[in-house]
C-alpha cells in the first residue's frame, strides 16, 4: 500500500517543522507514508468533518470528499466545515475551505458524484476508502472493489448518540513499540560482585493481521458476541432502515411505523426480545457532536495507523454505547 515515489523522499524543512510532534511519536518512515498517502471519504456528515479533520491534521497527501447531497440545516448540529450561509449549496464544495485550512500541504478535493456511478477504477486509484452514510448494498460493493485494487477499507455511521466503525485492512503488517523489563548486572565499586537490577527498553515487533470483508460481520452468530451487545444490533437495525428507505429516519419522524417495522424484523430474528427496546426509542436522529468526536476521532486514529503501519489496529468492528459513553472492539467473522 501507499506505493508512491514520496515516500523516499526526504520531508522538506516546512513538513519536518510542521510535522516535528508526529514524527517524534510515530517515526520519520511512518510520516512519509503518511504524507505519500491518498484518501476517499464518502459522506460530509458531522461524522466525515471529524474524520476528515484529523487525517489532514496529520499530513496526508490528499483527502478527496465524496458527496452528492447538499447542505441541510440538519448539518449545522455537527458539520463544522460548512458555514451557516451554505445552506442548500453542495455539502462536498461548502467543505473545502475550511477543511483546506487545517493544513496548506494536504491537497484537499471536492467530488459531487453520487457514489453509485462510480467505476471500480475510480476507488482503485486512492490507497484508503473510508465509506459513511452508505446502504449495505454500497457498503458490500466499495469493499469487494477494494478488496481486488488492494486498498484499505473503512465503513462507520453515528445515529444520534452512538455509533460504530469497521475495518478491513486485508493482509495488513504494522510495527508495534513493546516495553520488555530485562535484567542487567551493575559492577558496584568496592564490591567483589555485580549488583542485579531491572530496567526497561522499548523492543520495536512485527506483527501480521488478517480481517475480513464487511459482509462477514453482518448477522453473525450470537454466541460469537459479547454480553450486553445491544449497540451491534442497533447498527444493523439502522443499516437495514437505509437499506429499505435509501436514508435515515428525520428529527421529524419520531417514533415512526417504518422505524418500529424494521426493528421488529431483527428483533425476531435475532431473538433479543425487549433488550434493544430502550435504544430504538431514544435518541437515533442526526448526529450529536461530542459522539462525532469520539468515533471520528477513533476512526482517523485507526486511518493513520493504517497508513502509517505503526501500532495495532483494530480488528475490526469498534462500537461506541450512549448507554455506558463506552467504546467496545469486536472481532467478527473470523
């Protein structure tokens, strides 16, 4: 992945001046795939602006945003990239400009194509998709197409007060900063023996992850779940509500048939009984900021992590519960 000449060059005095924290966190190789790396986001939610934010924060060579929608007052809640008098004019382009200001050095592109006609090769040229606000259908067909170009794959959604991220990294080898406690000897003067003590050394490993296609992780047995896993469910009672409806349930739509009719579908299914019941009527319409914070900042956490090849990323579904204002790591389908 990131497979591009950039990433043998050296940064410039401005990049290593700019980028000097990063690069004492996480190395100079891991800044320079960084900087080498080219990124699709779908959707310019409160969600996508996080996400959005801190991977050009972080250095990336270019982010292009992917949205056919237009701007709604829905979006003065969460979407900070936008300003007020945006309103009605195309999410993706009302985004540029702020977003472009976080960081001159990331190349930062509008596209206001809807996400279905687009060819397998357009999401072949990028080396990180990360899809919000897509249907299962879409969802399916972005990770097969990355899955053959070889490209890191990314889904997540908020609904209101919580939501998940997913992962798919293929094959994917990272580096990871271990602490080891060793023992050493001491010469001691005046004494006829070495003194024993311990001390720590940070020990760099390699390791290999293997995940799996976002389908695999869509209605997976229940004793491959976790206790208390209601915000599992709730993702795919709000996926199969997009599915049907082709969007999410409105402020306005409270407590809906259609909402109810869903729910009940994989309630049965599933055989949860009353245990999501306190979910589906609470807070499920747009999307609060704080949660935009918390998920998009752990979805661009796990982006970089990608990119870079430092650290262990999660494998692979990652949900965040209103309930405890906790996040929780599942690994599915494996």
């Amino acid at each position: 992945m990131v497979e591009d000449k950039r990433n043998n060059e050296e940064l410039t005095d401005a990049e290593a001046e700019l980028y000097d924290r990063q690069i004492r966190l996480w190395g100079l190789e891991s800044q320079k795939r960084l900087r080498a790396a080219k990124i699709l986001l779908i959707g310019l939610d409160g969600f996508g602006a996080e996400i959005a934010k801190n991977i050009i924060l972080a250095g990336v060579n270019a982010i292009t945003f992917l949205d056919h929608r237009n701007v709604t007052d829905l979006d003065r809640c969460s979407q900070f990239f936008v300003p007020k008098e945006d309103i009605g004019k195309s999410k993706a382009e009302a985004s540029l400009a702020r977003a472009q200001n976080l960081n001159p050095m990331v190349n930062v592109n509008a596209d206001t194509d809807k996400v279905d006609d687009k060819s397998d090769e357009y999401f072949g040229q990028f080396d990180v998709v990360c899809a919000t606000h897509c249907t299962i259908t879409q969802l399916k067909r972005i990770n097969r197409i990355c899955r053959e170009h070889k490209v890191k794959f990314f889904a997540g959604d908020i609904w209101g007060s919580f939501g998940y991220t997913f992962a798919d990294l293929l094959d994917h080898e990272y580096a990871e900063d271990v602490v080891q406690t060793r023992k050493v000897q001491i010469p001691e003067s005046g004494e006829p023996m070495a003194q024993e003590k311990f001390e720590s050394i940070t020990v760099t490993e390699k390791h290999t992850d293997t995940f799996v296609p976002f389908e695999l992780i869509l209605y997976v047995p229940k004793s491959s779940l976790p206790k208390e896993s209601e915000i599992y469910y709730m993702m795919l009672i709000m996926l199969s509500y997009r599915e049907k409806y082709g969007d999410d349930p409105q402020p306005n739509e409270r407590g809906s048939d259609n909402l109810k009719n869903v729910a009940s579908l994989i309630i049965e299914k599933c055989e949860l009984g009353d245990a999501v019941n306190h979910l589906i009527e609470g807070d499920l319409y747009g999307q609060i900021s704080p949660v935009c914070a918390i998920v998009g900042g752990v979805t661009a956490q796990e982006i970089i992590k990608a990119v870079s090849q430092k650290g262990a990323p999660h494998n692979n579904l990652f949900v965040f519960n209103p309930d405890t204002l906790c996040g929780k790591i599942l690994k599915l389908g494996h």
